[in-house]
C-alpha cells in the first residue's frame, strides 16, 4: 500500500510539473499575442493621429483667405497637438514654390541648373513631350535616371500643378530664384534682401511680401522698366493653390512606433499623393 501511494505521489508530482511547464509556455504565448496586439493598435492609432495632423493642417489652410502666401504665414510652421496620449506634429510646405517638370515652358537650362547632365535633361524633356508626369517616382521611367539623382532632385521638383510655369516668388528658395531667372544672381539676391525685411531673417513678422498690387513697383524698385515686368509676372506667382502636408504621431507609451504621412493636396482638400510610412 505505501508503495502504491509512493507511485501516486511521484505520478502526481510529475503531472504537476508539467501542467506548470503548459501554463508558463500558455502565458508565454498569450503574452506574446497581447504585445503584438498592443503594437498593432498603437500603430494604427499613430497612423489616425497622423491623418488628424493632415486633415488640420487642411483646414487651417481653408483659413486662409488673403491674396498672398509667404514663409511668414501660420500655414507654413510646425504645430502639434495632443490627443489620447498621442502626440502628431505637422506642417505644410508650399509646392508651387517647387520648378514644374510638367511646365509648359520648361527649358534644359532650367533641367540642367537642377543638377542634370545635358543628356539627362532633354531625356526629360522628351518624356514629359510624350507623356507628361502623372507622379514623381515616374522619373524613374527616364533612362538615366538613378536613385541618387531622384534625391538629388526631388524636393526642388513636382509634377502636381498641370503645366502651370509659374512659382511663389514669396516661397520659392534662392536655388529655385536662380533657376528661374536664369542665374541672374544680382536680381536674386534683391529679392530675397526683400523678401527678409530689416531684421534680415526670413519667416519673421517684418517680411517683405510680394502682391498683385505691388509687384510692379517692387520690381521697378529694382531696376526693372514698367515695359519688362510683365516678362517677371509670367514667370511669378504671389499666391499658391498645392501645398505638401507632412504630419507624424506617436503615443507616449511607445515612443518608437512613429507613422508618417507626405501628401500633396490643394486649397480644396482634393489629394494628389498620398504616402503612409
């Protein structure tokens, strides 16, 4: 009898054993299986926050109701909001402020001042003649064109604005100015003196800003004949309809899940690009 209790206990101590080992290998499992749900409901949540970001910035641009755009506006710096335990930061950047490949009077000087060889540009320039730019990754379809080169380009650069030439003259950069005028550094340099003001610093509240009803007196002031400003008007814009939104988000308790969201949109909200990261 005590034999027989011995191989009860030794029978029972084993099975304890390994219901210990299934119950720590079952937790183990389920613990895994709420970590992965816990990353992926953190990761759409900041995919959402993000969207959030976009469909603000949106609205603040519905807001805006002058006849300008300049780098001084509230639409052009970064906000951030918080919401849940989520934070999204976002901003919008001026894409007519960009040079056009789908421009109707785009030149291979102006091709090659982006960086491209002489071969390189009419090789784009033929492309856009036969088909013109749907979205910009499409640059890869010229022959010639490498990964390098397309981040050598790409923020200088849309295909969003149908062939409309003309850039802000007020968010344009001095490699874009130069672009357009051809390298006339002097005149370059005379508007971004003015577009600075007096404290010399650009996005600031004394901005000289560029309007339809002073852009030919400015333009005079710099030398320009009444008879030539037409010439500059075709080439400048004051006020801009397509912007690029980037807006991310995360929550505080995983600071390493951050999603990202490029678009391109105009005044409207209609989307032209989109891409979640």
């Amino acid at each position: 009898m005590k034999k027989d209790n011995g191989s009860i206990l030794i029978f029972v101590f084993w099975a304890l054993i390994m219901l210990s080992l299934l119950s720590i290998a079952v937790s183990y499992k389920y613990s895994g299986d709420i970590k992965l749900a816990k990353y992926e409901s953190e990761n759409i949540r900041a995919l959402y926050l993000a969207k959030a970001g976009v469909a603000k910035e949106i609205s603040e641009l519905n807001k805006d109701r002058n006849n300008y755009d300049s780098l001084n506006e509230d639409w052009g710096k970064e906000k951030e909001f918080k919401f849940g335990g989520g934070e999204a930061v976002y901003r919008a950047f001026d894409e007519e402020a960009r040079l056009n490949l789908n421009s109707l009077y785009l030149q291979k000087g102006h091709l090659i001042a982006l960086g491209l060889d002489d071969a390189l540009s009419q090789a784009v320039l033929d492309y856009k003649a036969e088909k013109g730019f749907e979205f910009m990754e499409e640059l890869f379809l010229v022959n010639g064109i490498t990964r390098n080169i397309f981040l050598k380009i790409k923020d200088y650069a849309t295909i969003y604005r149908g062939n409309n030439p003309r850039v802000n003259i007020n968010t344009a950069d001095e490699n874009i100015l130069n672009i357009v005028l051809s390298g006339d550094t002097a005149l370059v340099n005379k508007i971004i003196a003015y577009r600075e003001g007096n404290d010399g610093k650009i996005s600031t509240e004394d901005d000289g800003i560029f309007r339809e009803d002073n852009f030919a007196g400015i333009f005079e002031n710099f030398g320009i004949t009444p008879e030539d400003v037409s010439d500059y008007q075709a080439l400048f814009s004051v006020r801009s309809y397509f912007f690029r939104i980037k807006a991310s988000a995360y929550f505080a308790d995983n600071k390493d899940i951050v999603r990202s969201i490029e678009a391109v949109i105009d005044r409207n909200g209609k989307v032209f690009y989109w891409k979640e990261e």
